[in-house]
C-alpha cells in the first residue's frame, strides 16, 4: 500500500444516554424490528398467494409514507434509517435465493423477537442523525438521532476520515454508536525485514514460526462457573417478569465482558505481529466448519436408530476453539495490515502439522502427540506448533512468489 491511500473503517464508541434517552433507544428497536417483522410477513403471504406475486424492495418502501401517518410511533423514528431496516431484510431475502439457486442450506429469514434485534442504521450522516465531534473538546462529543436527541458519546480515540453511516447497536445493557467512515488515511509502517508464518491453536492462541507462544487465556472457560450459575437462575425466571430481564442481563454481561476481552487480545496480538513483520502467513481456517456438529450416522440395522459419531468428544473442542477466537483474531489481522501496508497471506491448513519443516515427510506418526513433532523419516524433533508456523510461512512464501510472477 503506498503513502495516501484510504481504507474503509469502522469506529464504535460507548454511548452514555440518559435514562429518558435509554428508553427512547428501546422504543426505537421495537419500532423497527416491528417494522421488519412485518415486512416479512408481506413477503411471506405474497409467495404463498396462488400468484406468486414478488414484493421488492421498492414496493415495501413506497408504502412507508402510508405507514408513517397512519401510525405515530413509526413517525418518530428517521425515515432512512426505516429504509435501511427495509433493505436488511431485502439483503437477507437476496442471500436465502442465492443459497438455494447454490444448492445450499437456504435458511429462511426468520421474524425478529426482542432478543434478535439489536441495530439500527442511518445510511447518511446528516440525514436523521448528525455526528457532532469536537476535536477540541472530546469529552463533549454527542450523535443527534432524530426521536431520541443528543447523546453523550465516550470517544476514546478521533474518528477519522468522512463518516458515511451511523448506527446504533445494543450489546446487553450497553449503547454503542458505529460510525462507518471514507476515505480514512492509512499509516503504512516502515519496512521491517523479518516475515513470520502464524499457527493457531487452543493451548496457545498462535505460535510463530520463530519460536513465540502467545496464550490463549480461555477467557470464556474462566467465567464458565459463573456463567452456568446464571443461566440456571434465569431458567428459573418467568418469563415476561422484571426478574427474568435482570437474569437476562446478567447473562448478557457475563458474556460481553468475555467478547471484550477476547477482542483486546486479538487486537494486541496482531497489532505485535504487524510492527514487526512485512509478510504474515497464516492458515485458512473455515472456523465455521470446523466447529459444525458431527453429521449423524443412522444405524444400517435398526431404523430410526444411530451410531455413535463422536459428537460428545467434539463439542469440547468446538468450545475451545471459538473460546480462543481465531475468526475475531484473523479479522483484526487482515485490518490491521491492511492500514499499515503489510501484507497477508493466506495458505491452506491440510497437513501443515504433520509435515517435517527439514525433510518434507508427511505421516500421521510424525505427530503423536499434541506437542511434540517427531519425523519418523529423518528423525528431526520440535514443538508441533513452532513445526507447523514454519510450514506455513513457507508456504505463504511460496504463494507470495507465485502470485508476484
């Protein structure tokens, strides 16, 4: 990336709304997802009519004048950001075509409880909603929301570039405002000399192909106690009652405090490998498909009835690995490298931990165990992780060569 090219970015700051403002913040996700839900339905009854009449988007958002005078609390609220509502279902609606034309699991839209909808968008600053920075003053930053004023915003760090979007988004008890800005200024860092290959792991987040173990601290195995503590009580809790949403949202904290956490270090951790490298190979890792359920096995003998397949034993492993958040770390990876001009490379995973890094030799029995790598060929022994790193960076090297050819 050379001197004075932009990226696109997102910044999120903490909003600190009054108590009124709070509530104006509920009353407006209830408004939309109502709006959304409803959306659907007109889908929903236009297919099933012996017609087949198609609803597009235009159709649903030439109706919203209509909708507003008749019903005050949709007027509140921004008429954009109801048209940005309309065009995340007219999104999802595109998505579910295209995985049934793919042949995949299609996975209908589904209607939006209490619990599901938590965001709501304004396509244009300016337009129902205006970010008001202060760069003198950053304590005094606010975002005006049509229907709910203006907010208190903790900015904790400037926002650069042109802000093209604003939205709101509830994480539990929290508020949170998301600015999506233009033309944000990249910083490329200068030339480092030294490239890394990057293995992932659930003992150790990642291990470097020089040597480095970086932790894996099981942020969420720590609160796990606590947490099941929680949601013991919550199951206990009527629903529709003021103590089940304390429960709720004390599941909710325990959860964020976890998702905070796990970002933190993500971001420390790529943040040290992108200062001190020009060229980051690591793995391409499918973190969805490798934590999916087991596929059942039916019993050839016994209709109705299946055969063990190993479901129990994977499910430990398909929580440490979304403990140890190797999907959240490759994003704030690729972003980071990205503003700084350092490049990423991407290398398929298969057999990366049972190859030898000196003689090639590939064999399930050069991996015995999960730390130690011993070659039954040439007899070259290493940690498995430190093996793997640089089986990856020679890799991500060879790659790199192929591509600038």
């Amino acid at each position: 990336m050379t001197q004075g090219a932009a990226v696109r970015r997102t910044f999120k700051f903490q909003l600190r709304p009054t108590v009124k403002q709070a509530a104006a913040f509920t009353a407006m996700l209830s408004s939309h997802r109502a709006l959304y839900n409803a959306a659907l339905q007109e889908r929903r009854d236009a297919y099933r009519h012996p017609s087949r009449t198609t609803v597009r988007y235009g159709d649903q958002s030439a109706q919203l004048k209509e909708i507003r005078a008749d019903d005050p609390d949709q007027a509140r609220w921004s008429f954009s950001s109801q048209q940005a509502t309309l065009r995340r279902l007219d999104t999802a609606m595109a998505a579910f075509f295209r995985r049934v034309k793919a042949g995949e699991k299609p996975g209908y839209p589904r209607f939006r409880g209490v619990g599901w909808f938590d965001t709501v968008t304004w396509p244009k600053d300016g337009d129902g909603c205006r970010w008001d920075s202060q760069p003198d003053h950053p304590t005094q930053t606010r975002v005006r929301l049509q229907g709910v004023g203006h907010v208190k915003v903790n900015q904790h760090r400037p926002v650069l570039g042109t802000v093209k979007t604003i939205s709101v988004k509830r994480e539990g008890c929290r508020w949170y405002v998301l600015l999506s800005c233009d033309d944000v200024p990249a910083a490329p860092l200068p030339v480092a000399g030294a490239v890394v290959g990057v293995d992932l792991g659930v003992v150790s987040l990642a291990t470097t192909s020089d040597g480095r173990h970086i932790g894996n601290p099981r942020y969420l195995a720590v609160v796990a106690g606590r947490l099941a503590r929680a949601q013991r009580k919550l199951a206990r809790k009527k629903r529709g009652s003021a103590r089940r949403r304390k429960a709720v949202a004390r599941v909710a904290a325990l959860h964020g405090t976890v998702r905070r956490q796990r970002l933190d270090l993500a971001h420390k951790t790529a943040l040290g490998l992108v200062r001190e490298h020009d060229l980051i190979a690591v793995e391409a890792l499918r973190v969805g498909n490798m934590t999916r359920r087991a596929a059942p096995r039916p019993a050839p003998d016994r209709p109705g009835a299946f055969l063990p397949n190993g479901q129990a034993a994977k499910t430990g492993l398909n929580r440490s690995i979304l403990d140890a958040g190797w999907g959240v770390f490759l994003a704030v990876l690729h972003a980071k490298a990205e503003s700084a001009g350092r490049t990423v490379v991407e290398v398929p995973p298969a057999n990366t931990s049972r190859t030898c890094a000196v003689c090639g030799h590939c064999h399930a029995d050069n991996r015995r165990t999960q730390a130690v790598f011993a070659c039954v060929a040439c007899g070259y022994t290493a940690h498995a992780d430190v093996n793997a790193a640089v089986n990856i960076l020679r890799a991500g090297l060879a790659r790199q060569a192929a591509q600038a050819a």
